[in-house]
C-alpha cells in the first residue's frame, strides 16, 4: 500500500508558523554544480516553501534560531535577528523534498537493506555468463555465474575455478578415472597420467560425449582453454579415492580380524601377533571353509564389506554406475582392496596399534599389489576354486546393487554421500 502524500497534510493542534515578510536573498547560498544560478526553480518555489513548512511544524522551534549561525557548510552569512529554516537551506543545496514512493516505506528493514546492497548486485550482474543455460538435472531455468575473477584467477587445478555445470561434468570424469585406477592402474604416476599417456584428458574427453549425448549444458569458455588445470583436478582425485578406501579399512579391520585394544582382553603383545600370523600366507583374504571343507580364498568378511562400501555407495562418483561393476567385481579390485588391508595388518604387526599418520607402511604398495595378483591368478587357474570364486563375485556385485537402490550415480550435494 502506497503511503498518502504528506504535501497536502496539516497537523491539527500545530501553531502557525511565522516567516519573515522578506525571504533571504538565494544568491547567498551556494549551488550545485550544473544549477541555473536560482536554486529552485521559479515554479516549484511556493509548492517547497508550503511543503516544507507543513511537513516539518512540529520541530520548527527547534529549528529556528535568530542568534545562531547556520551551518559553515552552507557558506551562507548570518543577518541578525532573521529567522533561517535550516532544512530549506539543505534542500536548496541539495533536492526538493519528495512524497514517499511505493514499496519503500522507511520502517521497512528490508528495503534498507535491499538499498545497501544494490552496489554489490551490479557487480554481481557483470560476471554473469550463460544466463539462460538449463541445469538437466532439475529442468528449472537459472542464472549460471562464472566465477568471480575468472579471468585473473589462474589456479585452474583447483575445482572451485569452475561454474557449477563444469564441476558436475568434472565428478563424471573422476568417476571415468577412479574406474581406472580400480580396473587397471591403481597407483597412477602424474606425469603420465596428465603429460605422457594423457589418460586424464582421456576421461574428461568422455565425460564430455556424454554430456552431449544426453543433451546437458555446459557454461561457456572453459574448455579448451582449461584442460590442463581440468586434467590436474582429475588427478588430484586419485588420492581422495585411495584415503576413502583407507578410512573404510581402518574401520572394518579391528573388528573384523579382532585386532582392536580391549577386545577378547587384546594387548599390543597379543596384537603384534595375531596380525603377523595373519600376514602368513595371506590368510587375511580367507574366509570360512566352505561346506566341503576347502578353502575360500578372497572371501574373507572383511573384503566383502570393504567392497561394497568403497565402490556401491550412491555418490555421483560410485562405480556402481559402470557396466564393469553390475555384473561382477573386477579382480583387480580384490588387488586394490587387498594391497591396503595389508598394509593395515602390517602396521599393526609392528605397533600393536594404529596411530594415525605417523605410522607409515614399510612395505611397497606396487609390491604387495603384485603378490596378491598372483595368488588370485593361481586361484583362478585351479579347477575348483576358480569357478568358486567368479560365483562368489558375482553375488557380491549383486548384493551391492540392491543394497542402496536402484539410483545411480546422484549428486554427492543431494544425499550426503561420497
């Protein structure tokens, strides 16, 4: 509702106020720069004298003064015994005083701070780019940002250079990398991973096609220009993806090999132990017998859990979402999850106990990696436990596809998952 005009408004109960018979002389105020030389204009002279003196009646007294002087930066004289309204004074310097105009009400505080703000979202409006791209994800039209200082911000490798689109494009990629980093090189080199085979412009390339493919947007002037930094952010994720599984395992092993303090009366005595007899012939990859009695290589409880919580969360970078881990576990990934549980069981060997990052494998992670390749290799090979095992895989994969639903890769941001 649009405040009345106060111009018009006369305040009941007020005493008339007394002007002098003769106005001070204008010429001894100053003017604005670009003014006419008359200070208000000839036309609107009577409606600001009227104006200002209903609106302001109340405080007029406290106002007024003959003695006083008015303020130096007015640079106007003082002529005794002459009333001067002050606040006609400022609107000669300044504007004429206006009727309040809608939807800024001045006990409205978020008009006051809408105002404070308009500085800032001018800024704002000159590094929007892409305005009418379209997220695929919610089907809503929004406004895309480039981010601030794009331009001059040269620290490419960091995933906070890049617009919103970019940063979902570049989650699909590290999930193309930690495909394979799981599948065929599970401790990549950088130099070559960015510089000599290239395989993470590779899986940016393809993360690429598949946005295309399904017709999703992508804010401008990034690609090419940003390849490389786009390149470094891929690699950087490699050692995201090898703590995450580091976290999960030095959660499972206490428990599942009973290696923890307190446990069945464990001391670091008792534990250096049971890890070192645990390390003899890999028997931290064993399960249970089976029903006849044979060994069950790679079927230790530990390793079932690891897998599923490592590689079948609902993350936007799961693997779950890759054809290669619907049907079956790749092998290589027993590789992967096997070399860090090693390296676990080998710490605990020596200290009894974990102690966070100061306790360092003395062991080779390529060389445990290599040792337990060629046990499943000599597994795969025998004639019993060889189909034992692929079966056994297979029902793993199919367990960790049920076990969070059905969704696929969903964003990270909509369910809190890595």
């Amino acid at each position: 509702m649009q405040p009345p005009c106060r111009s018009d408004q006369t305040f009941p109960g007020s005493k008339q106020v007394r002007r002098p018979t003769q106005a001070p002389d204008r010429s001894m105020y100053s003017q604005d720069e670009g003014s006419d030389g008359a200070g208000v204009a000839g036309t609107d002279c009577d409606y600001q004298n009227n104006h200002t003196t209903r609106r302001m009646a109340p405080k007029r007294s406290s106002l007024q003064s003959t003695n006083k002087q008015v303020p130096s930066r007015l640079n106007a004289p003082v002529v005794p015994n002459i009333d001067y309204d002050i606040l006609q004074a400022h609107h000669a310097k300044n504007r004429q005083p206006r009727c309040p105009v809608r939807n800024h009400h001045p006990k409205t505080k978020c008009t006051h701070t809408r105002n404070s703000l308009s500085s800032d979202d001018s800024d704002q409006q000159d590094n929007l780019e892409d305005l009418n791209e379209v997220d695929i994800d919610s089907g809503r039209h929004h406004r895309t940002k480039k981010a601030k200082g794009a331009a001059t911000n040269h620290d490419a490798t960091n995933v906070g250079f890049y617009p919103p689109l970019w940063q979902k494009l570049l989650d699909r990629a590290k999930a193309n990398f930690r495909l394979h980093i799981a599948t065929s090189v599970p401790f990549p080199d950088k130099e070559e991973s960015i510089g000599g085979t290239r395989v993470c412009g590779e899986v940016i390339t393809e993360a690429i096609v598949q946005w295309q493919e399904q017709k999703r947007k992508l804010e401008k002037g990034y690609y090419p220009e940003f390849r490389m930094g786009m390149a470094t952010v891929v690699f950087n994720d490699a050692a995201t993806f090898h703590s995450k599984i580091k976290q999960i395992v030095l959660t499972v092993v206490p428990m599942a090999y009973e290696l923890a303090l307190g446990v069945n009366w464990n001391t670091i005595d008792s534990v250096k132990l049971k890890a070192t007899s645990l390390l003899r012939k890999a028997m931290y990859v064993r399960g249970h017998p089976d029903a006849e009695g044979h060994a069950s290589n790679f079927a230790s409880n530990a390793v079932h859990i690891i897998c599923h919580k490592s590689f079948y969360d609902n993350g936007s970078k799961s693997l779950k979402q890759f054809a290669e881990f619907q049907r079956t576990i790749p092998p290589a990934v027993l590789f992967l999850v096997g070399t860090i549980i090693r390296n676990i069981i080998f710490i605990y060997s020596k200290y009894g106990q974990v102690n966070g990052a100061k306790q360092t494998p003395i062991e080779d992670l390529k060389t445990s990696y290599d040792r337990i390749s060629t046990l499943f290799d000599r597994t795969n090979k025998d004639a019993y436990h060889g189909p034992k095992l692929h079966q056994m895989l297979k029902a793993w994969a199919l367990e960790g596809m049920n076990v969070h639903g059905a969704g696929l890769g969903v964003d990270e941001d909509d369910n809190g998952s890595e």
